[in-house]
C-alpha cells in the first residue's frame, strides 16, 4: 500500500479522540472554559448520560460575536499568543483543541452575549466549523453550550463506552470534584431535566465538603497548609489503620513559570520544576499532620487502657466516645456501674496470642474429623429441643468436677450485663474486616466488635457447659508434642521438661477434655466444642505451651479456670467462616457477655449516621 495523506476530516477525528474519550471530558473542558470567563454560577445538564445531550450556561464575560465564526476552529485561543506565554499561564486552557475537538464528534450551539452586548447570539457547527452566520437572539450576560449527538459519527467509540447511567457517575464525580475545589461558586447538575446537585457558593471551603461527601467526613478533615497519588496513599498505607482509602484534598499554588502545562492533550500530566521535592514534602507535611497526633493520643492514653494490644485499635475507642448519645438509652450506655474489682476479676489473662510463633507446626496434611454428631442441651436454659449445633452428651462427669464448674459458672453469672448480651444475640453483621474487627448493627446502632476476644469468651462458657460432655477430634496423624515444643524453645532440657509437664497430665486431660496424649508423647485427639468447626491447627504449640507453663494443675477449681480459658483462646475464630459459626448460636441466646467487654474497649458503639454506613460498608 503506497503512503497517501489523510483527509482532513479523517485528522480530525483522531486527534478529537485524544482529547474526547468520553461524555465527562466534554463536561471538564466546559466547565474548564466557564471558570476562564470568571463564572459565578455553572448549570450543567445532561441527558442519557451525556451522549445525547449535554448543556452547560454560566454567566461569564461572554464571547464576542466576532470571535463566534472561529472559535470551534482549531489552535484558536485568547489564552496566548506566543509560545513564551506558556510561562505565565494561569487558565486552564491554551491550545484551543477542546471545542475543536468537540464539535467534530458532535453538533455543538453556542449562545452567548457580553455585558455591554444589546442581545446574545446563537451560532451552529459541526466538524470544527460555523454552520450559518450568527443570530441575535435573547439571552441573559454569559454563555451556554449545548452538545448533541456525542460520538453519533463514531460507532465503535460509542459502543465501548458503557451504560449511560455508568457515564453519568464520572460527570457526578467530576462536578463534585471542581465544586469543592472552587467552593465560592455555584454549581448545579441536573440529569433528565431533574436537579441531581446542587451546591450554592459558600463561604468556608469546609461547608462545601460537607454538603458534597457528608458531615462524617467534614468532622474529621485537618486542614494543613504548606508553600513550597501514589505516595500520599503510601503514607496512609504505612500507618496501618483501619480507614478505607482515605478523603484527600490537595490545592497547589505554584509559579507559572515553574510549571510545563504542554505534556498531554488533556493535561492530565504536568511538569513540575523540583517535582520530586514537592512530593516528598508533601509526604512528609501529610504523615505529620496525621500520623503524630494518633502517636500522641495512644501514648497519652496507653496506660488508660487494659489489656491494649487485645482491644481495638484506642483511636476507634475515643472517637466513638466522645459521639456516645446521652438521650436514648442503648446496650452500651444503660450500663450499671460495676466496681472496678468486679469487672477485673473476671477478666481472662490473654498471654501470647498476639505474639504467636508463625509456621507452628509442618502438619500441613494432618487433617482432623469429627467422630460424633447430633445436638445437645443448650447453655443457660435452652431445651433439649432446641435447634442447637453444640455436640452431644456422652457421659457424666465426676460430681466433684461439676460442684467446681458450678462455683466458675457463678461468677460468671455475676459479671455478666443483660444489655450486652442482648446486643449479641440481637446483632446483625455488617462487615467482617478481620479476627480482630467487625461492624454490625443492632437496633439501629452500630458497633464495633472484635471477634477473636468474643468468640474467646463464648468459647469458654462452652467448655463450662458442655464440661465432660465433648464430642471427639480425632487427628487423622498422631502430632508430636517435642515438634510443637521445638518452635517455642531450642533448649533440650526445657524441651524435655514441657513435654514431661503435658504427659503428666494426659489422665486429666482426657477425663475432663477428650484431649488425648499417649505416653510418648503424641497427640492424637482434641475435644469437639461445636458440631463442624475446626479450629487454627497451628495454634496448637501455642496451647501446649501454656498447658505446661500457665496452669496450676495442683489447685482444682483454678485448673479448671485455666485450662478452660487456654481451650478457649485455642478455639477462638480466626476467619469469618468460623465467626460466622459461633454467630449463629450467639443469635440462639447462649451467650452471657461479661461486662469487662465493654469496659476495655471490645464493644464500642459508633456514632455514624446511617448513610455513612451504608455508602462505606454495606
């Protein structure tokens, strides 16, 4: 094929393709033009999500009528006139592309009129040319443009586009982007002739904010300011907190002359002179502002807070404080005051969960399977009848052990909270961010819970309640007690002695816990809490060593207590499968939530508006 040169029409329509990719550029460089002319006040309307209309009437200075017959030409603009004036640019358009390229993938009208101009005039074009000679016409000071037919003569670009409701949420967005940054402006945004937004000037660049993306998020915006998206995303990234992907805003002010505008058509990329200076001071101003005042808090406030490596993250814990409603009684706030001894004493001692050993054990093919199942009495007073998914009875447990479990279960029926234990049963999931984090909703209240302590504490009472009644683990490969020790300790003397510990009282711990250890000192069987659920193997160095180091085997009722409590944080969740499997025998009412839960921070009510959630979570 021999080269020939392209039709005019042809240029035309790729290079309007660089610039136009979709319905929402039309609007940016619109409203990109209104902003140049000193606009007080932009309309823009679309309909079928721009493709087949879009208008856009400001009340700028208007275009003279002269300017009417060449203004959708290309390379024609009032921005400049040397190429040495890209040095002092400070509009946002220059090249005199955007309503060149416009009207080669649409048909375009313009009305417009000056102040000091009697009358408007209406002006037609199509392919970056006047249609007919402009016409006087009524018209208010400013102009309006009005796109028809967009991508009407490109088939393929219109059909990879999406939806014109998809299409419509970039303009949402677009709009709501320019209207925080220009806040003293008006701005309005109907879809099929209906006002979808509508931001009246504001004085405070902060009232804006909040009338666009909620008061949740104008509440907690620092402002910072600084003279002098990647890296600003790594700082929030570094601190490790629970947010989703952050609100940011950032306004440059930076001399023309530093500033190269000529990179891309749609000058979506710029160069900056000491670009990589700007960014790491930004970085740094960002991580400053965000990241030490949540070190201070937590340092200031460390000592203020049980157990804080076991709680939720503290910050969640004053914020939410702070925002508790004081005129309507809730599970949290209808709390009887309990003596700060009470509320202690029946706190389980949490040791080395947070700091468990990583790749516990090379069992990666040992595999466990439940030898029984059926159902069982429920805790408290559930019938026999109940739908309960807890293992069967087995046998009777010797009285003496029962009279302990009695005096156990007795405190706890002294710690417990009705209002919390409502809550628990009542709940609803929202969001499962991980073992340590959920939110969920009881009573149209939100909450955070952590549930690895929860399903902890409901653990324990099982063991309680189902006390010499376990079903039966068996693992389908004996575990070697020495190769569990073995990542806890390299010492032979100490592996010999924990080891010894554990065989010692492998009678105990079959009898009252189907924990079965032969004398060699292999596991071959744990107990079975609930019908189908397994618990994280590899916690299983964890449990030992506590067995052997933690419990006071001479000391009955204490024992018990122990052991109880090492199972317990041995069973705990550790994904959202599992915690949805003790959610629903939370929901049966089995469950007596001890009123520390709340005092150290593993209940926490949050003080969000419905919306919030459900715009972020649901």
């Amino acid at each position: 094929m021999r080269i020939s040169k392209l039709d005019p029409s042809v240029i035309k329509r790729i290079a309007a393709g660089e610039t136009i990719q979709r319905p929402v550029n039309v609007i940016k460089e619109m409203m990109e033009n209104s902003l140049d002319a000193g606009s007080k006040h932009i309309d823009i309307s679309v309909t079928k999500g721009g493709f087949d209309m879009i208008k856009v009437k400001d009340d700028g200075h208007g275009i003279q009528i002269d300017d009417l017959s060449i203004i959708c030409e290309r390379h024609t603009t009032s921005k400049m006139k040397t190429f040495s004036d890209l040095n002092q640019l400070s509009t946002f358009g220059f090249r005199g592309e955007a309503l060149a390229s416009i009207s080669n993938v649409s048909n375009i009208s313009i009305v417009s009129k000056t102040k000091d101009a009697l009358c408007g005039y209406q002006a037609n074009y199509k392919d970056g040319k006047l249609l007919d000679k402009p016409r006087p016409c009524a018209s208010n000071s400013g102009t309006m443009m009005i796109v028809q037919g967009l991508f009407q003569n490109m088939p393929q670009r219109r059909k990879a586009l999406k939806s014109g409701q998809e299409e419509y949420g970039h303009i949402q967005t677009c709009v709501q982007n320019y209207a925080i940054h220009y806040y003293q402006l008006g701005f309005i945004l109907k879809k099929e002739d209906v006002v979808d937004l509508n931001y009246p000037p504001v004085q405070a660049q902060i009232d804006r904010i909040q009338r666009v993306l909620g008061k949740f998020v104008a509440s907690h915006v620092k402002r910072t300011e600084y003279c002098h998206k990647r890296q600003f995303y790594k700082v929030y990234a570094d601190m490790k907190t629970n947010y989703k992907p952050p609100f940011l805003y950032v306004s440059l002010r930076i001399d023309p002359s530093h500033v190269d505008v000529n990179v891309h058509p749609t000058k979506k990329e710029l160069y900056l002179l000491n670009e990589q200076d700007i960014i790491h001071d930004l970085c740094q101003l960002l991580h400053d502002s965000i990241h030490l005042p949540l070190l201070k808090d937590k340092q200031e406030n460390r000592d203020r807070v049980p157990q804080a490596k076991a709680t939720l993250d503290y910050y969640f814990n004053k914020m939410s404080r702070k925002g508790v409603r004081n005129h309507q009684s809730t599970p949290l706030t209808s709390q009887q005051e309990v003596p700060k001894n009470t509320s202690e004493a029946h706190r389980p001692q949490r040791h080395g969960k947070n700091s468990k050993p990583r790749n516990w054990i090379e069992t990666s093919k040992t595999m466990v399977s439940g030898s029984r199942e059926g159902s069982v009495r429920g805790l408290n007073k559930a019938s026999e009848d109940d739908d309960i998914d807890l293992v069967p009875i087995l046998e009777k447990a010797v009285d003496e052990d029962f009279k302990r479990i009695d005096l156990i279960q007795r405190e706890i029926n002294k710690a417990k909270d009705k209002n919390l234990s409502r809550l628990l049963t009542g709940h609803e999931l929202i969001e499962y961010v991980d073992s340590n984090l959920v939110v969920s909703v009881y009573n149209d209240r939100y909450y955070l819970m952590n549930p690895s302590v929860i399903s902890e504490e409901f653990f324990y009472q099982v063991i309680l309640h189902q006390f010499g009644q376990f079903g039966l683990l068996t693992l389908s490969e004996p575990v070697s007690l020495r190769a569990c020790f073995c990542l806890m300790t390299q010492s032979e003397q100490e592996l010999g002695q924990l080891q010894n510990a554990v065989i010692s009282q492998r009678d105990i711990l079959n009898h009252q816990f189907r924990f079965s250890v032969t004398l060699d000192g292999q596991l071959e069987s744990l107990p079975m809490l609930i019908k189908n659920y397994v618990p994280s193997v590899e916690r299983l160095p964890l449990l030992l060593y506590n067995m052997a180091t933690k419990v006071h085997w001479e000391l009955e009722v204490d024992r018990l207590k122990e052991l109880a409590r090492e199972f317990a944080l041995f069973y705990s969740i550790d994904s959202k499968m599992q915690w949805e499997q003790v959610v629903g025998l939370l929901h049966q009412n089995l469950f007596q939530v001890p009123n520390y839960m709340a005092n150290s921070g593993y209940l926490i009510e949050l003080d969000f508006p419905p919306s919030f959630i459900n715009s972020h979570l649901v």
